[in-house]
C-alpha cells in the first residue's frame, strides 16, 4: 500500500468509485475535500459517457500479417477524473473542465521496428501492421515517448551508446514526419521535418539529459532487477518446486514479504493464476520452450520480466503531476503478449499525489476475489495482518547483490530443468 493512501482514504476512494450518480460522487468527493487535498482520481464510471481522451488515440488494432495494439490503462469511453480543483471549477461551470496530457508510450519493439524502417531493412510480416499505424499516428500528429526504450538500455547504455543514439533519433525523424498520402509504403512516403543531422543531435542532447540524473536512473536499472527477480521467481516455483497449490503461493507471498520491498498485488495475482494452470498467462505458458530456444533462462526470463515492468513504468510515468495535468497512459505495441498481460488485469482507479508525485492503482477485481482457493485465501489473509504489514515496512529486502546471487542460482536451476 502507498505511503499516501490510508487505510480511511482507500475505503473512501472505494465507496466514490463504487458510485454511478454524478451528483453523489460530487457531493461525497466535496464533502471530504480536506481528507483528499493533494489527490487527482483517475477511473472508470459506468454509464458515464467520458469525451477526455480523442476517438483517434483510444483502444484499436492494426492489422497485416502481424498485429500493431494501440492499448489502454483505462476504458476511455467511462474515463473519469476528480480533483479539489476539477471540482471548484465544475461548480462555477456547466462542463467539466479536465487538464489532461497524454502520449502514445511505444514500447521497444516498436521503437526498433521504426529505426528499421528508416534504415531500409525489412520489417517483414510486420511491415503493413506497422506502417497502417505510423500513418495513423503521424496523420494526427499524436505525441509519442520512447521511454520505455531508453529504460530498457539504461543498464547498459555506455557500451549501446551509438546504437541507442542512432534508433532514438529514427523515433524522433519518423513521429514528426507527415505522411505525403492516404498509405505509407517506404520512406518516399514521409515528408520529414526533421534531417538526420538534426535528428541526432537533438537524440544526442535528450539522451544526455535523460542520462544525467543518476540517481533517479540507479532507481530505475534496481526497480528492474526487483522485477526481474520477482517474475524469475515465480517461473522457478512453478517448474523448481514441487507441491500444491497453496505451497507455491505461500512460496512466491514469503519472497515478496522477506526479501522484496512488498507485495505485488498485480504479480502476485497472476502467479496465483499461473500455479493454477500454467497454460493460463499467455506470456508465461511457453516459458520452457523460451528458454530452450535462447539456451539461457535468464535471458528467456529477462525479456519476459520486461513485459511486467512495463506497468509499473507506466504508473511512474503517469505519476508525474508537475503540469498540473492528469497523464493518461496509453501504450503502442507489436507484441502480442504485452497487449494480452495488459487485459488480464483490469484497472478500477488510481490516485495521483500533487506533492510526492506518486500513484496507487486499484486494480478492479480485489486480490480477496482472485484468490479462490479457501488454503490460499488464509495465507493471504496471514500476510496482510497488521503485524505481517509492519514487519514488512520496518524489515530492510535484499542488497542488490544479494537478489544478483538469487537471480545467478535460479537461473542455474531452471537452466538445468530444461
């Protein structure tokens, strides 16, 4: 649980986001403005027709021999915000006015998939799917960020440096062209506003100062590692360890509470899912064929634990308040597997902070729901005692060295299972 969401200010936000009456959200909301000062709501109302987010930038699909998914965090058709001053200006005004920022978030994949396409080289059975979707994004000139591929390289962005220059500075040339027609086949298609002289220097000064913070990039490259472990984990539970049901979960619950700096909901709810039957996440069921096929768990497992950060960098991205405005994640992908993980874990509501520019998300089935064998449900209950919470907030997780070690040994087991 977020620091700054008690346990009072989550039953609070539960009963607003259970209501579908406007007037009752407004008047509950207004009632406890003092309690929820400094809190933006981001969330999903039934029956409310939200017009926040434009037609050309919501949930759709775009089709070749592959497939391109523009994916949501949220319903944008029941996307709903609330703040002390949303609230202030909608009582002096008919409209709801909302300070909305978005970007399309493109993932690596595809931000390697446009320096290809700059560079010549075949994209193959991605092609038609990538271009259909460049058209569109360029045509209605939508913001993108490659962060997620800078964040990627961030560990190794010394001995990548050219290489990560080079496609950085193809993402900012191809997301500023305009398309010359109704279809994009090659490059002759673009009329670019950028050179590829210009290109690169403004790459090479956005990467300097994107790079320049180490403190926050350290945060990063550890937060991955967590992440890294965590998923690394779960797929040695289900393949190391032989048990129950109940054994691999009250496995995976004593890492996250002894060594890791909580409990995952999110990951803890999928692994539930997976122990159950672990054909069940698309992502995760041919694991063992992976890592055959790389001949190394760990890099298999690596590229795998990089789909799941991908939420939590979202939610980091989309914590940032500094302007003011609500950022809303939106994400662009050709993989099928992130778009998938993204589906089985529906978002109910977040909450931004002003001041710590932090975000708690509600996921819209409870863990208490998803958890439906009665043995795991108790072991859950066990570990969200008040005791187990304050042993965990006051109980110093794993050195970086020491999760190096774990990751080192489980890779080795896995390595030798299959």
């Amino acid at each position: 649980m977020s620091k700054f969401i008690s346990p009072e200010i989550q039953k609070l936000l539960h009963e607003i986001t259970n209501e579908s009456d406007l007037s009752r959200i407004f008047s509950l909301w207004s009632y406890n403005r003092e309690k929820l000062e400094g809190l933006r709501l981001l969330t999903n109302l039934e029956n409310y027709s939200s017009k926040i987010i434009p037609e050309y930038i919501k949930k759709t699909v775009f089709e070749g021999k592959s497939k391109v998914f523009v994916q949501e965090f949220y319903k944008s058709e029941n996307l709903f915000a609330l703040s002390n001053e949303i609230l202030d200006k909608h009582q002096s005004s008919a409209s709801l006015a909302v300070p909305i920022d978005y970007s399309l978030l493109l993932d690596s994949n595809y931000v390697g998939s446009a320096d290809l396409f700059l560079r010549g080289i075949s994209l193959g059975n991605n092609h038609e799917a990538f271009t259909k979707s460049i058209h569109h994004i360029t045509q209605n000139k939508i913001n993108c960020d490659a962060l997620p591929y800078l964040l990627e390289n961030a560990e190794h962005i010394t001995e990548r440096m050219n290489d990560v220059k080079r496609t950085f500075a193809n993402f900012l040339r191809i997301t500023s062209a305009t398309p010359k027609g109704e279809h994009i086949h090659t490059i002759d298609d673009l009329e670019f506003s950028l050179t590829e002289a210009e290109s690169l220097s403004l790459a090479d000064q956005r990467i300097q100062n994107f790079f320049g913070d180490k403190e926050i990039l350290q945060h990063q490259i550890s937060r991955q590692k967590i992440d890294f472990y965590l998923i690394l984990s779960i797929i040695h539970i289900e393949h190391q360890t032989k048990g129950s049901l109940e054994e691999k979960f009250l496995a995976l619950i004593k890492i996250m509470h002894t060594e890791l700096p909580g409990i995952a909901l999110r990951e803890l709810a999928i692994a539930y899912k997976y122990f159950k039957n672990n054909n069940s996440i698309f992502i995760l069921a041919n694991v063992g064929k992976l890592i055959k096929e790389e001949e190394d768990a760990l890099k298999a497992i690596r590229n795998i634990s990089w789909d799941f950060h991908f939420f939590r960098l979202m939610e980091t991205w989309a914590s940032d308040t500094s302007k003011g405005a609500f950022f809303i994640p939106i994400f662009v992908t050709l993989d099928k597997r992130l778009a998938n993980l993204n589906e089985i874990h529906p978002i109910k509501y977040s909450v931004f902070h002003d001041t710590e520019r932090k975000m708690y998300t509600a996921p819209t089935y409870s863990i208490k729901d998803q958890i439906d064998n009665k043995a795991c449900r108790l072991i859950l209950e066990e570990y969200f005692t008040t005791q187990k919470i304050n042993h965990r907030s006051q109980t110093k997780h794993l050195s970086p060295d020491a999760i190096e070690e774990r990751i080192t040994q489980k890779g080795s087991d896995l390595n030798a299972v299959f």
